[in-house]
C-alpha cells in the first residue's frame, strides 16, 4: 500500500555486537569477535523495519548527545522525533552465539520519551498506525488518536494504565517480560497475537528465512512492525500475520538490528 503513515514510539539502545563462541558462565573469559555498533532496541528495529517495507515513518523517541543514533535513524529513511536527554544512551553488548542467538547486556536504564516531551504529538492523529513500544501510559493515549493502535505485551503495564483499547496487543510466549493477564484491561485489545519463533504463533505458520539464520536479533520486532504495516494498510488479519512472518524471517538472515543501510 503506497503513502500509508506510521508511527513508533519508544527507546533507542546504542548495541555492540559481536560474535562470541559461547556464552560465558560465571567466572569464564570469552573472546569476542566481528564488533559492530547499530542502533538497536525495540523502538529503532522496528522504525528501521516499517521504512524498508516502504511505510513514512515518524519515530518518537529519547536521545542522548554522545552517539549518532538520529543520523543513522535518519539514514534509513526515518522521521525522528527527539526529545533531548542530558545522560549517555543506554548501551547494550549483544553477543551471538554460532547457532545465531543473541544474548544481551544492558547497561543503563531504558530512555522513553513522556508526554511532558516538547514533540509534536498532535501530528498522531494524522497517523494510519501506531505501535507502541514506550512506557508512559499517558503517550499511549496520545497514540490512541491514531486509527491503529499496535501494543507490545512487553509495555503491558502501560495498556493497563492508559486505559485505552489496541487494536492489537503482541507478546511472545517464552518471554517472561512479555506475559500479561488481560483481565486487568478495561477494554479488551481487538486482537491478542502470541508469537513462538519457529512454531508459528496465533493464527499464522512460521515463515521460512530466505537464506542462512545469522542472528535472531530484532526478528520479533520485525513482527511486530509488520502486524502493525498490515493492519494500518486495511488488510485482514490472515493476511498481516503472513506478511509479518515472512519481515522476520528475513531479519533471521542479517547480521544485528538490521542490514545495511540501502540507497533510496
């Protein structure tokens, strides 16, 4: 669907990756190998993601002044609305194991933007989607103007919090973080999705990755940005769920939050 308008909001990490033989136990020492640094996060993947599947982009989000992260954002072809932290991003060390698993290191808590933010949030009730992905409930209203409202079960709280309906609530079934009980939400989501990697997950099969799995970072994120292109675009369920099945599984084939920024 040509001109359809998304929105994203939430975090930016600042993620080295690197390969790494094994996973270290306590006490072990791992060397680390192929080091690259990306913007990385929920909210970065999947703004990154819904602009290679040709959707405008506007990404509301929390910066810091010590890395690039807006350049690269804007590089992909993303609309970035900051909100200006005077702290350093927070940095992650991802390290990917042989079989492309991703292990991550978190160093710093995570940067949302609020609502108390000076951005241009009157501009989502112009927007055909929102996934949300920050943690102030009070901007997940603000979302809610959108005509699609897309939630990660990982902000669940927020949901509970804001009171509002999604039109789509998307959480992983082996993920402790992204378990929720809906029978906290005052209005119940239009769709509940629970993905569970290479088994499929509700309503859709797993798609099968175009080439070799290099690493499994962002490959949920990819899903989630997909739900909300599809339903954004007007397309019924089965079809969004296929689409955004067949997004992740091309992210299984490159290396860290994304591939390589493409010329437009």
């Amino acid at each position: 669907m040509a001109g359809v308008r998304l929105a994203v909001i939430g975090h930016v990490e600042w993620v080295t990756f690197a390969r790494a033989p094994f996973v270290p136990k306590a006490g072990q020492i791992v060397h680390l190998t192929d080091p690259v640094d990306q913007v990385g996060a929920g909210g970065s993947v999947s703004a990154i993601a819904l602009a290679r599947m040709g959707a405008e982009v506007d990404f509301f989000t929390a910066l810091g002044p010590d890395v690039p992260a807006a350049e690269l954002l804007e590089s992909f072809g993303v609309r970035v609305h900051a909100a200006q932290r005077d702290h350093p991003q927070t940095r992650v060390l991802a390290l990917v194991d042989p079989a492309g698993e991703r292990t991550l290191y978190v160093v710093g808590e995570n940067d949302h933007p609020t609502a108390d933010d000076a951005l241009p949030w009157d501009e989502l009730a112009d927007i055909d989607g929102v996934y949300f992905t920050g943690d102030d409930p009070r901007t997940l209203r603000l979302a809610r103007a959108a005509r699609v409202l897309v939630v990660t079960a990982r902000r669940f709280p927020s949901l509970v919090a804001s009171g509002v309906q999604a039109d789509a609530l998307v959480g992983s079934r082996t993920d402790p973080g992204e378990q929720f009980d809906l029978d906290q939400l005052a209005q119940q989501p239009r769709h509940v999705i629970v993905t569970d990697g290479p088994r499929g997950g509700t309503g859709y099969e797993a798609a099968p990755p175009p080439g070799p799995v290099v690493d499994t970072y962002g490959a949920g994120d990819t899903f989630v940005a997909g739900v909300t292109y599809g339903l954004a675009a007007g397309w019924e369920l089965y079809r969004t769920l296929r689409f955004a099945a067949e997004r992740a599984a091309e992210a299984l084939t490159f290396a860290g939050a994304h591939p390589p920024v493409q010329s437009r």
